[in-house]
C-alpha cells in the first residue's frame, strides 16, 4: 500500500471517529497540508465513500449521515477482540454466529488464519446457553423506552400461550443466562414486573412519562424474581458460614441469602431434592436442613452413594 493511500485511509479513520473535522484539524492529525487534504477528500469520493465538504469559517469535512462503513478497517488486536466477545456472547446464548461469519469472510488472510485457529482451539468453562433472543425491534424500543423514560403498550404471551396486553414503565433491561428480560411497573397488576422479551410480540411508545423509583435496582430485582419462581418443593437450610461468603458463592437466582442464628439461612424452590441435595455438598461446610424432610431422605442417599463410590 503507497504512503498517500495509507493516509487517505487514515484520514477515513478519523472522519470515523469524529465525524466531522475542520480541514487544519485533519491536516495536523496526517501531517500534511490543507489542499492535500482536499485532494484525499476528492480521493474517498471516488472510492465511494461520501465525504462532505463545507465551506466558511467553520467548515469542514465529514460523512454523510447514514454512511454504512466499509467492510473492515481494524487492527489485528481489535479485530481479536472482537471476535472474542462474539465468541464469548455465543457462549451466553446471543445469536452471534451470523456476525462472526461475516467478519470471518472480510479479515485479511493472514489474520482470519489466525482467529480460525483461535476460534477452534478455544476451551471455555462457562456452560453454553440456549438462546432466547427477542425481536430486535422490540428489544429497542423497550431499550428506548428505558432510557427516555417513557411509557409503552405491550401484547405478552406467556408460557401457557395467552396473550395479555400491558403498560410498562420500563425501568431497565438484564441479559441473564441466555434471556432478556424488562422489568418495570405494570399498569395492568399495578405492581413491578419482570417480563421475559422474547414472548414480546408486539409494542409501542406511548406519549406518556414517568419518573423511576430512586434506588431502584433492576438487576437485583430480575435475579430475585427468577429465585421466586415457583417449583414443587420448598427449601430451609441453614449453613454454617458467613453472610458474605455465602453471597460470593451462591448467585441470587439460586437462592434469598439472610443472617441467623448459627449461620446463613438460605431459602430456595426446587423441583429435584437429588440436584439441591449436591449443591448443598458442594459448598463444603456444615449445614442444617429446616425443610423440607424429603431434603434429609436425599441428602442421605447422596451420602450413601458416595461412601459406596469410595469403598469400592
């Protein structure tokens, strides 16, 4: 690549960053004159690419709104980092297989060599999600709605299949374990919600305002939402531990965390004793089961097994 090219790329570089740059501004960053930089502008014309230039005291250049940028224009660090947050959002359950096939196609030679060997060599420990991902419209508009605090009417199919239609103050958005979910208030329940966004079928803005709770945090109340889910057995048990340990290694989706006497009192909902039953041995310190007594009868049966796995 000749020495005036690299700097007209540069120079598209810039306008990138910035958008818009006088033309003594561009000339300082390239290290050239000001009718050099008319001539790159000219240049980036021809190539395609839509640079405006104004005229006046406060002129300048820019790209024109709604420039989609060209292919790929990043450094072999970038480029990895990127795809190392796809390949890591992949493993989230964001559906980013699309996206990594294009920057895969439009990388270099060399460098797709090398993410490719990247890409296939890499071991992760984090378990793969199963995607639930939302229409991208209306994860946007709820994002919007958010951010602008304004209201929305919504059409919510939940897991029976029914539709409900609903008016949501949207306080926030939480990507947790392979889902979106909005939580906010409910007009309809007259309450605080937690929505999944993927049985979102239909919204829409309303002209409607509203002011946030203060101290509202959304994050802590979709991860306590999704602990209260109901299963078919309740659970007590008290362990052996600090407050502060227990918080570290129990997630807020597992289980509501309080100090007692002796210990943490965890409370829970399981479906499977057997499943509950490891994960209270896998923490590895003393604990005292309150409820349920099926919880003991399985605590046992682990106990069991593996004294057998040990004396075999």
């Amino acid at each position: 690549m000749s020495y005036p090219t690299t700097r007209v790329l540069a120079m598209l570089e810039l306008l990138q960053a910035r958008r818009e740059l006088t033309g003594r501004e561009l000339a300082a960053s390239l290290g050239v004159d000001e009718r050099t930089v008319r001539r790159y502008a000219l240049r980036l014309a021809d190539l395609g690419v839509p640079v405006e230039a104004r005229r006046g005291r406060y002129g300048g250049y820019r790209l024109l709104p709604g420039y989609k940028l060209p292919p790929l224009m990043f450094t072999d660090d970038e480029a990895v980092a990127i795809v190392l947050g796809l390949l890591v959002g992949q493993r989230l359950g964001i559906a980013t297989g699309p996206a990594l096939d294009k920057i895969r196609r439009v990388l270099p030679a060399p460098l797709r060599d090398r993410v490719a060997a990247l890409r296939e060599t890499l071991g992760f420990t984090l378990t793969p999600r199963e995607a639930a991902m939302p229409d991208p419209a209306v994860l946007f508009i709820l994002a919007a709605a958010a951010r602008d605090r304004h209201r929305v009417r919504l059409t919510y199919r939940s897991w029976r299949g029914q539709d409900s239609e609903r008016e949501l103050d949207t306080y926030g958005l939480v990507f947790h374990s392979g889902r979106w979910y909005a939580s906010g208030f409910d007009h309809r329940r007259g309450e605080i919600r937690t929505f999944r966004v993927d049985r979102v079928t239909t919204v829409v803005p309303l002209q409607v305002g509203y002011e946030e709770p203060g101290g509202f945090d959304v994050v802590a109340h979709v991860t306590e939402s999704l602990a209260a889910v109901p299963y078919a057995h309740e659970v007590e048990v008290v362990l052996e531990m600090t407050q502060a340990e227990a918080r570290r290694r129990i997630p807020a989706t597992v289980a509501t965390l309080a100090e007692t006497e002796g210990g943490v009192l965890l409370r829970t909902r399981a479906e499977h004793l057997d499943g509950m039953a490891r994960m209270l041995a896998g923490l590895g310190v003393p604990f005292v089961v309150r409820a349920p007594e099926e919880l003991r009868a399985a605590v046992r049966a682990l106990a069991e097994s593996l004294l057998r796995s040990a004396e075999s």
